[in-house]
C-alpha cells in the first residue's frame, strides 16, 4: 500500500515537473495531438475520397462493359427486324414468303418449279435462300426458323446447311400454343421447339419477330432467330481485366440470356424480384453494387453486379499506403519541432538560471548568447541592463545629494496661488485709483485666466471655454487699443456641454500672432457655436491675412503626422486630442484664402458628460 502511494507520489512529481510547470513540454504536446488529429483526419477523408472514386471509377468501368453487352444486344435485336424489313422491300420475295406459309410443302415445291421455269421472272430468289444467305452471313446465329401458324409446321435452319421441316400439330405439341404468344421480347427459347428441332444447348436467346401478308396484314407465323449467348462474352473482352463482379442478362420474367459467371443458365435469375427495388446496394451472394440497363423495346434487363469485397480490393493497397504515408508525415512533423522546441527550451534554462543568480545578488553574471533571434535579443537586453543597473548603483549616492537639492529649491520657489491672485488684485485697483483703467482690466483679465489654467479638473463646460476666449481676447483687444474686435456667438442649450480645456485658446493665439495686422482698423474674429446632426461645430472665421496653399498643406500634414514636430504645436495638440478623445471623425478643419483670412471648425460630439484630460 505504501509502495503504491509513494509511486503516486513520484508520478505527480514528475508530471509538475515535466508537463505541468513546463511550458515548452504543453507546446509540443498540443503540437503533438493537433498534428496527430490533423493528418488523422486528413488521411480520413481522403482516403474515404479516393476511395469512393475509386468505387465509382469500377462501377462506371462495370457500366461501359454492360453498355458494349447492351449495344451487342441491341444490334441483334435490330438485325433481326431488319430481316423481315428486307423481305418486305422485296416484292417477289415477300410473295415467295407469302405462298410457302400458307401452302402444303409438296404445293410449295411446285410453285417453286413453276417460277423457275418462267424466265420473265430473273430476280426471283431460289427457294428460300434468302434466309439461308443470313444464317451464314452472321455465325452468332445458331438456327433460324420459319413458322406458318396455318399450316402449323417449322422450317429450321442450323449452321451448316442442315434444314428440317417439322410438322408441330397442336395434337402432338404446345408449339402452336406458344406460337399464338405474338410476344416480340427476347426471351430464353420455348422448351417445346427446343425439344423438336434437337437443341439442347444452354447458352441461348431467342429472338422472334411477327410475319404478315403484306397487303391483307394478315399474320402468317413468325421468324424465329436463336444466338449463341456465348458471343455476347466477345463484348467483354477489353473488360475482363477490370469487370469486377459479372453481368447477367434477363428476360422479361427474370430468365437468364446471359451470364458472364456462367453459373446462372438454364434457371430464373434468383435475385430476380430484388432488383426492381434496387437503389445502389443489395444483398445478393453477398452485399453488391448493382447497376441496371433496360432496353424497353426488346424487352430485356442487363443487370451489372459487383459485390463489395471485390471492390474494396481494388483499394485495400491505397489504405495501407495512406497508413504508412500518415505514419511516416507524422513523425517527421513531430521530430522537427520537438529537436527546435528542445533547443529553445535549453537556451530559455539557460536565461532562467542566470537570472536566479542576479536575483541572489550576482551581478556580475552575464548571458552568453550570440544568436539574433528574439531569445538572443533577451540575453542582450538582460546584460545591457545589468550594465546599466552597475552604473546606476555607482551614481546613487551623488543622484541622492542631487535630489536633496533640488527638494531644497523646489520648496524654495513654491509660492501659494491665493498669493498671487492678492498680490495682482493690489495692483489692478492701484492701477484704478490712478486712473489706468485700461491696465486695471487687462490684469483683471489675466488673473482670471491664470485662475482658469491652474484649475485642477480637466474639462470646462461650452459655456466657461468660451468665457475662458473672450478674456484672453480682451487682453488682445486692449494690447491693440481697440483694433480687434470679436463675436462671440452660443446657444443657450449649448452652454452647458461639457468640452475639453484650452480647445479654443490656441487657435485665437493662432490668429493673434500670424494673422493679425497691427496697421489695420478693423481687425476682426468671430465664434459661433452650432448644433449640426449630433455634433456640436464651433467656428472661429477671421478678416487676417489668411495662409498660402503650399504653407496650408504643410500645416494640414503637421497635424495629421505621427512624428513630434514644433510646426503648428497649438494647432496640432488640439488635433491630436479631439482624435483621442473623440474618435478619427474629430478633429480641426482649416480652411483659408490668402488676403481673406482664416476658418477653423472644430466639432465634437453632443453628449452632456466628455473624457477627462
């Protein structure tokens, strides 16, 4: 039990060690399992990618080799009724047709007598040669046959010239029953012809197309074809590399015409009644894709099925390989950060160390780093200030005197406001009562501008700033005996909102040191406070002697610098203290024509409280 919690124990210690306290151990532990998830699920979905196209690259394979078995088919199809189209063109084969099924054999062979020896008659062929010619022409038939559904007898051709005229009497045989299906679908051939023209071969399909009078309409029997299912396989032959699964054909009750696997013939498809509620999948010898062609007219299904475990061979090499790629991308992603996380994670110890020596009191401890990346400018940085924390130590002891001197000086030097503003009230009424009554204002308006600027708080109501202007334009106004003078204009309702202080005073001194002219009478400045879609807009337009362009533009671009500069100070400070305060929508807008004077709007917001400054 002991032995259990000292390993408890030990095991915590090493986790506060190494993982806890560590930050470098938690990077490259995040690193990990971000890197681990990452390329995981990466891998995922790409092998779920290129595995379903590869899925579907071997299902549209199976596709095209069922669209060559359904074009096969077709072309057969379309042969046969080409048949009967030719002799139907034929007007002396057609009748020659017409007589053989509707007449006795022995009749038959005298009309064919008598028409031979009519010379007139040169394009009549021999016999019935005509179909005869077909069966040769194409060896994928294996018998061909005439049926007369009046005299009930089959004619039947078979490859290698071999006829044979059967009488298929309803007494003796279904033949005529299923004769009367006039049913043009390919099918499996009838048991009953089989049996009577000696065919037992599996591998076949049957083919049958109506014969007719051709001027009464009037049915005659039919034409019979029979083809060896074995020549569908020809069309498969580019395919038997990359077929996955087989192809089978089906009549329309589910017989097989074809099978690729060749395990089906002979017997009804037994997953015949799954596919007509097939969607992609269904569980035929196992779980298969399964993909139909219909070929409405004739009648037939082709029906395309790859089981899954076939498919999914085709891509079990691509899984081990993404595997071993995952794998390897891994290691090699990890390995890298690891021996650079490790490097930094000694040089960062090798920081913490020294500085634990320092704060034992060994400054003389120095950093050996020469490297230029961040962790070599915190060596640098740390030497620099022990350095400079030497030479600070040295300098204590006369910086000390220095200060006690300075204390001594400022005490010296403090004068008591209240003091001041006495001593300047003596002087103005002195000034009263000896008939200067122009000095006596401008010292009552200096004082009381002195009163406004050592005020502690940092923002005026409207109505003070301007109180604040008008006297420091009275001074003015008296400095130039009564050549300035000024409008001050403000509502009412704006009188009591809040404005930072000395928003005004710059740019009145602005105007009194560039733009006023001491020779003229009628120098003149107004300002006018409005109320403007949420803003407050105070405009100070005055008569100087305005700025040029060049000097404009370089004022506007002062203002807006981010470099200290002495160009335009007052101008710029309140500029810059709008934008701070206020936002980048605020600030000073100076407009100005040489000769005509000056414009500075100045706005900001209408709210009843604004920053402290």
């Amino acid at each position: 039990m002991l032995h259990g919690k000292e390993f408890i124990l030990k095991g915590k210690s090493l986790y506060d060690n190494y993982v806890k306290n560590n930050l470098f151990m938690k990077m490259i532990l995040l690193f990990a399992l971000i890197t681990t998830v990452t390329i995981v699920t990466f891998s995922y979905f790409m092998f779920n990618v290129m595995s379903q196209s590869i899925v579907r690259n071997e299902l549209e394979n199976q596709k095209k080799a069922m669209e060559s078995v359904n074009s096969y088919m077709t072309r057969k199809y379309e042969s046969v009724q080409s048949i009967m189209l030719d002799v139907y063109r034929n007007e002396s084969l057609s009748l020659h047709l017409a007589y053989f099924l509707q007449h006795p054999f022995e009749d038959y062979m005298n009309y064919q007598l008598d028409q031979y020896a009519d010379e007139s008659n040169t394009d009549v062929p021999k016999g019935l040669d005509f179909f005869e010619n077909k069966l040769d022409s194409d060896t994928d038939i294996a018998n061909l046959m005439l049926y007369s559904s009046e005299k009930q007898f089959l004619f039947a051709y078979k490859q290698g010239h071999v006829t044979r005229l059967l009488s298929t009497n309803a007494s003796r045989s279904y033949i005529p029953d299923a004769m009367a299906l006039e049913n043009t679908m390919v099918s499996v051939p009838n048991a009953w012809v089989r049996s009577a023209i000696n065919q037992y071969e599996p591998k076949l399909f049957s083919m049958r197309v109506p014969i007719n009078d051709k001027n009464t309409l009037k049915n005659l029997g039919q034409l019979l074809v029979y083809f060896n299912s074995d020549r569908i396989s020809n069309a498969l032959d580019s395919y038997h590399e990359q077929l996955k699964g087989y192809i089978v054909v089906l009549g329309p009750s589910g017989e097989v015409l074809f099978d690729s696997s060749d395990r089906y013939y002979g017997v009804r498809y037994p997953y015949a009644d799954k596919i007509d509620s097939l969607y992609d999948t269904a569980m035929m010898e196992e779980e298969s894709y399964v993909t139909t062609l219909t070929q409405n007219q004739a009648g037939y299904l082709v029906v395309g099925v790859a089981p899954k475990s076939e498919v999914a061979a085709a891509y079990k090499g691509l899984k081990r390989t993404i595997m071993i790629i995952s794998a390897v991308c891994i290691v090699m992603v990890l390995l890298v950060p690891i021996l650079v996380v490790s490097n930094f994670a000694k040089r960062t110890n090798k920081i913490i160390r020294f500085m634990r020596k320092v704060e034992s009191g060994d400054l003389s401890a120095r950093i050996q780093d020469d490297k230029e990346d961040e962790l070599g400018q915190i060596s640098r940085s740390f030497n620099d200030m022990l350095d400079e924390l030497t030479r600070h130590i040295d300098r204590v002891y006369k910086a000390e005197i220095k200060q006690k001197h300075t204390e001594l000086a400022a005490l010296q030097a403090r004068v008591n406001p209240h003091f001041l503003y006495n001593t300047l009230e003596v002087i103005r009424m002195r000034a009263v009562s000896q008939g200067a009554r122009d000095v006596g204002e401008m010292i009552y308006s200096l004082s009381v501008l002195f009163k406004s600027f050592v005020q502690p708080k940092g923002e005026n109501t409207l109505k003070d700033e301007l109180e604040t202007s008008r006297l420091y334009l009275e001074l003015f106004r008296i400095r130039y005996k009564d050549k300035l003078s000024y409008e001050i204009t403000c509502d009412e309702s704006l009188a009591g909102r809040k404005i930072m202080r000395m928003a005004l005073q710059p740019i009145i001194e602005n105007y009194v040191v560039h733009g006023l002219q001491p020779k003229r009478e009628d120098n003149r400045i107004t300002i006018t406070t409005l109320q403007l879609d949420g803003r407050v807009r105070i405009q100070a337009e005055d008569n100087g002697i305005g700025i040029e362009p060049e000097r404009l533009e370089s004022i506007r671009e002062a203002m807006d610098s981010l470099e200290e500069t002495g160009e335009s100070f007052g101008l710029r400070s309140v500029h810059e203290r709008l934008k701070l305060l206020y936002g980048t929508d605020y600030g000073l807008v100076i407009e100005s024509t040489p000769g005509v004077g000056t414009m500075v709007t100045l706005e900001f917001p209408d709210i009843e409280e604004a920053p402290h400054v």
